[in-house]
C-alpha cells in the first residue's frame, strides 16, 4: 500500500513540477511579457552548452568512465571548430571539425581508462591541461568566421509564445540540444542501449556474464560522448559567439559536472538544472541595480540557490555504482 | 631495482639526444640575439603585460603597437614578457632592470606596487606605467611616469553620440569587472547619453565577480541579446572579450548597423575586431599606442618627466558608418569632443 | 623511479615540440631550468610557488584518501587570504608576531570552515562535494569582491583591494628562500605522518577502502568527512595567510589565488595522493611556471609550452600502460585514486 502511494507521489512531482514551473514562468509573461521573453531566452543560450556538456558526463558515467576533462573537451572543440570553420571558409567544415575534436579527446579518454585502466580523474584532469595548453600555443588572433551561423525559426512552434521566443527561435545547435536531451533519456532507460550502459555501469561483472562486452561498450560511449562535448565547444565558440578566445570555456565545464549531479544523471532533469541555472544567472543580470543592495551578492544568488536547493531537496542521489572503477575480467565488482 | 635503472636508461639516453640534436642552427632561438643593453649604444625596451596576452585585442596589444610604433625611429631593441600570474610582476620587471633596460614599461593597474617599488630600486631606469594613476604625494621617483587616460571623457562622448542615434530611448552597455577603469567608462556613457537625449534610459551589466570577468564572451554575447529583445538599440561593450562577445552578438543580430548598432572600446576595434563591423559605429579610445609611442620618444631624447601624464581619449573614426550617421549628429559629437577635450564641458562624473 | 622515467619521456616529446618551433630544446631546457634554480631571483619565485602548491596539493590529497574529490582549494585558499587580511587589518596597531600568529590562525580557520560547509553538507544532507565545492567556489569570489570594495577595501588603491599588511608583520623571503617553504615542508611530512600513523589516518584509510566496513567498525562516516575536509581546506587558508604575509604586495587584491585551487588537483595527482610526493611535485611545476617568462624572452618560445609539458608528464606518470611497457610487468594495480564519487 505504501507503495503504491509512493509510486503515485513520485509521479505527481515528475509531473506536477514542470507542470508548475510553466504555470509560473507563464505568470511571469502575463506580467512583463518582454522581461520574461529575454530572461528565458537568455536563460536557454547560457544553458545550451552546460546540457551538452552535462550529457557528455551522463553518458560516460552511467558507463561507468568519471568525465572531468569536459572543459578540456569544450575547449579543444571550441578551437578547432573555430579555427577550421575561418580556414576552409566553410561552416559545416567547422561543425564537423568541432565535433571531430570532442570525439578525439573522448577516445583519447577511453583509451586511457578503458584500455590503459589509468586513473579516470586523473585522465580527466590532464585533458583539462593539454587542451589549456594545446589551445593556447597554437592560437593566432586575427581569424574570423567565414560568416554567421544560421538562426531558425522553427515553423509553428516558433510562434508560440513565451516558448517559441526561447526555444525554438535560435541556431542549429541550440536545436540540436534540445533534442538530444529527450532522445537520450528515452534511448537510457527505454532501450536496450540503455540498460546494458547503465548495467556496466552498475554492475559490470553482472553485465559481463550476460554477455556484455563491458570495455567494448564503454570504449564506444565514452566516444559517442564527445560528439556532445564537441558541440558544446563548437556552440561557444561558432554559435553564441563567433569568435575563439584563450580559455573561453570559463569553467563551464566544470558547472556541466555540477549539473549533471544536480540533475540525478537523467537527461531530463539535466536539462531542467541547466534551465534552473540558466534563469538564476538572467535574475541577477536583470536585478543589477535594479535592487538596492551589492551587486555581488545578486550574482552569488543562482550559487547559493543550487546549495540551498540541494541541501533542502537532499535528493539522495546516487551515482552509478560501478563508475570510476576499471573492469577487469574476472575479477569480481 | 638496479635492472629498473638499466631499463630506463635508453628513455635517457633518447631525450638528450634529442635535446641535443639541435646542434648550432637552433642556437639562440628566434632573434633571442643577446643584445647589450648596459652599453649605452643600444636602447632597449622592455614591456611587462598585466597577465594577458600580448595579443589581447585591447590594452597590452595597444602599448605593444606603441612600442613598435616608436622602435624604428628610436632604433630600439625590443621585448616583452607575458607573467603568468600575479606573483611574476616583480621578478618580470627585474629580468629587464638586470640586463640594464633603458625603458620598462608595465600595462594595467595591477601592476602599478611592483613597478614602484621597481623604479625606486633602479633609478638608472625609465619606467613607464601605462593605466598606473601615481599617489604624487608618496611616489616621487623622477624616473616613473604614470600614464592615465581620461576614460569619462570618451565614455561621455560615444554616450552623447548613443543618445542622439537611439531609437526605442534605451542605450545598453555589457561591462567586465565593477572596478573604476571600467566603471569610467560606463558613468562617462550614462552622462553622456543623458546630456545629448534627457528622456533616453540606460541600462548596464557588470560580469559576476569570480570567474574570468574580462574574458567570458559567451556572457556578454547573452546580456547582449537579452538587452536587445528588452528594447536596448546601442550598445556599448566594456571589458575585453566579454564585451567583444557582446558587439558581436549585435553584429550578429537582424537589424545591425540600420536599427541597432554597437560601440567599441580601449582601440579602434574596427581593426581588431572586424566581427563587429556590421554595427560597430565607432569606439570610446584611449589612444595607448600614441601616448606610449609619445613618451618613449621622450626617454629616447632625454626629456621624459616623472610624475603622471595624461594622456588623450577620443573616439574612432566612424568608417562605413560614415555617410549613415546624419551630418548635424557628427556635428553635435565632434563639438563634444572638441568641447571636453579644451576642458569647456565637465563629464561630472565621480566614482 | 616510474615518475623519472615519465618525467623523461615527457620532455623528450616537450623537445620534439620545441624543436617544431625551431629552438634548440637543450638550449630551451637550459635556459628554462638555470633561470629557475640557479638564479638568485628565479629561485626565489620558483620557492614562492612551491609553498601554495604543495598546500593546495595537500589540501586534494587528504580528502581523496577516503574517496572525496575537493575542487574547491581556489575558493578554501581565497577565503584564507582574505580573513588573514581582514585580521591583519583589524591588528595594525599590534605587534608584529602578535599580529603574524593572529592571522595564520585565522587563515587557517577560515579556510577550514570554509571547506567544512561542503563537508557538512555532504554528511548531514548528502549534498555532493563536487558540486558543493565548485558553488562555494564562486560564492567565496563574489563575496570576497564585495569586501574588497566594501568594508576591507583600502581607499587609497585606485581598484579592489585590501589594506596591505602592516610593515612589522611582513615577512620576505629570508635570502632566496620564503619563509613558507619550512611551513609547508613541514606541513607535507607530518600530514604523511598523520596518514600513517594515527588513528585519524587509519579512520580516512578505512573509509576509503570500505565505507561499510568502516562503519561496522564503528567509525562514523560523516564526521570522518567533515574532519578531513576541514583538515584540507585548513591547508588551503593556511596557504592563503602566508601567501598575503610572505608574498609582495602583502595584501588581497584580483589575481592573488591565480589557478592555485586547480593546480593542486594536478600536484595530489603527479603525487599519485602521497603528502610527501607533493614536494617534488610542486618542484617541478613551480619551477616550469617560474622559468617560463623568461624561456619566452630567451627563446621567444610560447610560455604555455611548460603547460604541455606539464600534461604530458601528469600522463606518463600515471598511464599504468607506460609502466607496464617500461618494465614489462604487471601494472600496479593500485593506481585507482578514487574509485568513484562517492555516493
């Protein structure tokens, strides 16, 4: 009985609070429809690259692989996508090229982890210093993006209020992540990719014994992951702006982990923490002496937040049991 | 362990051969000649940056030009050193005053202590403080000049020029650190667009504390399209590349350089940031490259002073813009300029 | 011997790399390390660097023996500082070791009590130290820029900054050597001692190894927590206070943490978590950055070139494939630093 009650309460909130969020951000139009047009729509554009970034973790931890060297990935896309895109004039060159990078450091990853078994922090961590290093010894100033990425209006769902405005008024990467994050949880936990990740990343040993290939297959998603960081890095550098600057990255990488903890490992709820931070960060630009007090105090607000609202919700969130660890076959895990 | 050692020797053995096949050609490195600089012969100059790169779009890059611009009719032997962080300030100004420099010049405030305390211990050597505002009452080295820019002043004046082009009555600006080089700027570009237009609203941004103020365009790309759809039409990027993201953010926008159009700033960035063309109207300069290439001049012939010298600001020329902006608005910015400039028209700013 | 093997194989691919830029890498090499160690005030700044990274170092490494990942040294080494300055301000009128002991104690309060939050938001509400670190991180920078320009700030500097320490509490290096460099030697060995050999030690061995078993064992897992990374980010403050009394210009200002929080992951990490392996660890990174400049004068070479470097070691060291061809045995096994994030 007790049970069942909790089944239908998880699924009252899973439901309920978007349900309520779209009820207050709706309010919010009512009120000032251009405020909160921008606010969202900022909230989204500063939220593109922590929800690909945020995915990329997902995928390699639900595998079992600790991603830290996401900024590292971001940042070697952002340049390469960049630099490709000026030299070859063309933009898809540098799309691809972007993408391509995320890849190569992704397989760079899983090859020392996943085949070599070295330390998956460690790993990550020296991703993050060559790609720092990488990008600033080769970078030349001057270059310049052939032209601008397309901007889409999406045909229908652009001309929806509120949400048309946010969503589906902006460029193909933008797009891209939005549909990505869907497409991810459905294919996680509805498919059969998706059990075999998440019972490699669980319980490897199990898995194995099923049948599994558990290195094969993570060797496979830590790459696929780098597709997403790639198209983080390619989204700074091409899309939100059109340029490439030494360590442009600014630690996003960084809040991408922090996201993707904060959203539970669930593509979803990846996508709303990205949004939660992404509108906290809009609030304290839009409340900048607009509100009498220290300007810094309104920017600590969407850190505080996080804190606040992880320390009250306390999801007791648990990470993938068997991640960090290297398998080994036949050795217990 | 000894079979271990045995192992690794070949490891050795290759990375000095490798080092060492360099053999002659490589030699001294790219024009690493050592020049003397103790003879009094050769003028050497040297250029210590605030942590940022020598390329950086704005500040260093400017004092750099203004080396350069100075080398050839000086004669001068020139170089320049990138800190990697705060700590380096100091060492980096004594590796030029050790091999007897002529000149030193160090860019940004940050650097202001070490090149005192620099210029004190070498009296033999110029030093010459780019965006340093000197304490006269403490500092009385007469072998430091500190050179300082009126930055109000061009804030006030690309103001009063955002102020008369506004169309919706709402000017914008996307701002790096809350710290006085930049809040200059910004109260200078508020007074500014309310003299020219009294109804116009000004709206600015400063960049989160934490992080990399000055170096976080994806930011100011955001505040600037979120400017933009709450009706702003100008906007003015103050602060590096999180304001160069935000003039190419406009650039980028429908309507640029018809409707909306955006301001530079520190350089003409219709050169260094050619992104932005596409609005970019004209930049609130200060002319660092001409006030650093004056007051090389100055130490190459004798005649540099100690003290503070104030440079100059003005604004860029408004290229394409040119024949878009109406004749009796050029007219009404250039007396501005003219007017601030002869000290006639107060910005009244105070931070 | 792993490490000196890593160590040359990373700087013979740094030489290949020089070499591509056209510099004679022995020459680079030369002029990178003579002007680190063997020059009077190259030394003294490649010591200066030597102190905040082996503290930072320590301040990730004691919190990995039970399997927590500290991002947070940058904002535990802010805090610090500033409340290491913030006393110093507050003792102007004291004498000056009263004032000097004052503020390393408070340093190092500060910098605890900082990292605690995390600490205590990860036993009581489970609050990951991840995320936890990386928020506090950013709040500490934007609360510290509001003092700067508020209550600490010191009117007489024309941008953000505190008053600088007084004159009698200064401490410049004695000779080439900081007088922070027998602090955190010091530091480093009895924190080797700490892990060894006590009780404390055996509790984080405990529950880094086995979280279950250790509570079996009846060794609370949260304040085991708590304490460790109050210990750790004791280590970062304490790094903060005599980076503000021992460093010119003796006062908080922009740019003061650098990328200390981070560049201590990388030294636990080159240390493979071993509190001694921090010295010789932070050596060599202090003395790549300190030489770097001038390589770039001397050479005309990239300075992030040591950056590659640097990565490229951090790799081999601890790439157990490397060892494995190296020596042709088995690869330690126990090359895992933390096993997971802990849940």
């Amino acid at each position: 009985m007790a049970g069942i009650v909790t089944w239908q309460f998880r699924h009252l909130l899973a439901i309920g609070t978007p349900l309520l969020i779209l009820i207050a951000a709706y309010l919010f139009y009512f009120v000032d429809q251009t405020v909160a047009t921008s606010m969202c729509a900022n909230a989204w554009f500063f939220a593109v690259p922590l929800v690909l970034g945020a995915l990329t973790g997902v995928i390699g931890e639900r595998s079992g692989v600790v991603n830290i060297g996401i900024e590292g990935q971001m940042l070697t896309a952002a340049f390469a996508s960049f630099f490709t895109a000026a030299a070859t004039k063309s933009l898809v060159a540098g799309v691809a090229a972007g993408i391509l990078a995320g890849v190569a450091m992704g397989a760079f990853l899983a090859w020392t982890t996943v085949t070599a078994r070295m330390d998956q922090i460690i790993a990550g961590v020296a991703i993050n210093i060559v790609a720092t290093g990488i990008t600033s010894f080769f970078y030349k100033s001057g270059a310049q993006l052939p032209v601008n990425m397309p901007q889409w209006n999406v045909p229908v769902l652009s001309k929806i209020p509120l949400i048309g405005e946010t969503f589906f008024q902006t460029g193909p990467i933008a797009l891209f992540a939005l549909l990505i994050a869907p497409v991810l949880h459905f294919a996680m936990f509805r498919t059969r990719w998706g059990l075999r990740t998440r019972a490699i990343g669980e319980y490897p040993s199990a898995a194995d014994t099923a049948g599994i290939n558990v290195n094969r297959m993570r060797f496979v998603n830590v790459v696929l992951a780098g597709i997403l960081a790639g198209a983080a890095g390619t989204y700074l550098s091409m899309e939100a702006t059109s340029s490439f600057s030494r360590g442009m990255t600014a630690g996003r990488g960084f809040l991408a982990l922090a996201i993707m903890i904060f959203g539970a490992w669930r593509p979803l709820r990846v996508v709303a923490a990205a949004l939660f931070f992404g509108f906290a960060n809009a609030l304290a630009s839009q409340l900048q002496g607009v509100v009498d007090i220290p300007q810094q105090f309104v920017t600590l607000l969407p850190y505080v937040l996080t804190l606040a609202v992880l320390a009250i919700a306390a999801g007791r969130v648990r990470a993938p049991a068997a991640e960090g660890v290297p398998f080994i076959k036949g050795e217990g895990q | 362990m000894r079979s271990k050692f045995v192992l690794s020797a070949p490891v050795f053995v290759l990375a000095l051969g490798l080092a060492g096949c360099g053999g002659s050609t490589g030699g001294a490195g790219s024009g690493a000649t050592p020049t003397d600089c103790s003879s009094s012969e050769t003028f050497c100059v040297g250029l210590v940056t605030d942590g940022s790169k020598i390329d950086d779009k704005s500040f260093n890059q400017a004092a750099w030009a203004g080396v350069q611009k100075a080398k050839d009719s000086l004669g001068a032997y020139v170089r320049y050193i990138e800190p990697a962080e705060a700590k380096d300030y100091a060492a980096s100004i004594k590796q030029f005053t050790d091999q007897k420099y002529d000149v030193v010049i160090t860019v940004g405030f940050l650097t202001a202590d070490p090149t005192v305390a620099a210029a004190a211990q070498n009296p033999g050597t110029k030093f010459i403080g780019v965006d340093q505002l000197l304490d006269t009452e403490k500092v009385k080295s007469p072998n430091l000049t500190g050179l300082t820019f009126p930055a109000d002043q061009a804030g006030y004046a690309v103001g009063y020029l955002a102020g008369l082009l506004t169309k919706t009555g709402k000017v914008g600006a996307i701002n790096g650190l809350e710290i006085p080089p930049v809040q200059k700027y910004f109260k200078g570009y508020e007074a500014g667009a309310k003299a020219s237009n009294p109804k116009v609203e000004v709206v600015g941004v400063y960049h989160p504390a934490g992080g990399q103020p000055f170096n976080d365009p994806v930011w100011g790309a955001g505040e600037a399209k979120k400017q933009l759809s709450q009706g702003v039409d100008v906007i003015f990027g103050i602060g590096s590349n999180t304001g160069n993201g935000a003039l190419n953010e406009v650039a980028k926008s429908s309507g640029a350089g018809t409707t909306r159009f955006c301001i530079g700033v520190d350089v003409d960035q219709w050169g260094t940031l050619p992104e932005a063309r596409p609005c970019l109207v004209t930049s609130a300069e200060k002319l660092i490259s001409d006030g650093v290439a004056e007051l090389l001049g100055q130490a190459g012939d004798g005649t540099l002073k100690g003290g503070n010298f104030l440079g100059k600001t003005g604004i860029s020329q408004f290229h394409d813009f040119d024949d878009k902006i109406p004749a009796d608005v050029k007219a009404k910015v250039e007396d501005v300029v003219k007017k601030l400039a002869d000290g006639s028209l107060q910005t009244n700013v105070v931070l | 011997m792993v490490p000196l093997v890593a160590l040359a194989a990373a700087f013979s691919v740094g030489a290949l790399l020089i070499r591509s830029q056209g510099v004679n890498p022995a020459y680079a090499y030369e002029s990178l390390f003579s002007y680190a160690l063997l020059d009077g005030s190259g030394l003294t700044a490649t010591l200066q660097k030597v102190v905040p990274l082996v503290l930072c170092g320590l301040a990730v490494a004691i919190p990995l023996r039970l399997g927590l990942f500290n991002i947070g040294g940058q904002g535990q080494f802010m805090v610090g500082a500033i409340g290491a300055a913030a006393a110093a301000y507050a003792l102007r009128s004291a004498p000056g070791i009263v004032t000097i002991i004052v503020t390393m104690v408070v340093g190092v309060l500060a910098g605890s009590m900082w990292a605690s939050i995390a600490g205590l938001l990860k036993a009581a509400r489970g609050v990951h130290e991840v995320i936890s670190t990386i928020m506090l991180n950013s709040v500490a920078g934007g609360l510290i820029d509001w003092m700067l320009n508020g209550p600490l700030a010191d009117e007489q500097v024309p941008y953000p900054a505190s008053h600088a320490v007084p004159g009698s509490a200064q401490l410049p290096p004695i000779g080439v050597v900081p007088i922070g460099l027998p602090v955190a030697v010091t530091l480093a060995v009895a924190t080797a001692w700490l892990l060894r050999r006590t009780t404390i030690g055996f509790r984080f061995e405990t529950v880094g190894r086995n979280r279950y078993a250790a509570s079996y064992a009846g060794i609370s897992i949260r304040t085991t927590t708590v304490v460790a990374m109050g210990i750790a980010g004791g280590c970062a403050g304490l790094s903060g206070g005599i980076e503000l009394v021992g460093v010119e210009p003796y006062r908080y200002q922009d740019g003061i943490a650098a990328s200390l929080g981070f560049d201590g992951i990388t030294i636990a990490l080159l240390a493979r978590g071993n509190p001694i392996g921090t010295i010789p660890a932070a050596l060599l990174v202090a003395a790549m950055r300190a030489g770097a400049p001038h390589l770039a004068l001397d050479t005309g070479l990239r300075p992030e070139i040591v950056d590659m470097v640097l990565a490229i070691t951090l790799l081999f060291v601890s790439l157990p494939l490397v060892v494995k061809l190296i020596f042709r045995k088995h690869a330690a096994k126990g090359s895992q630093l933390a096993s997971s994030w802990g849940a």
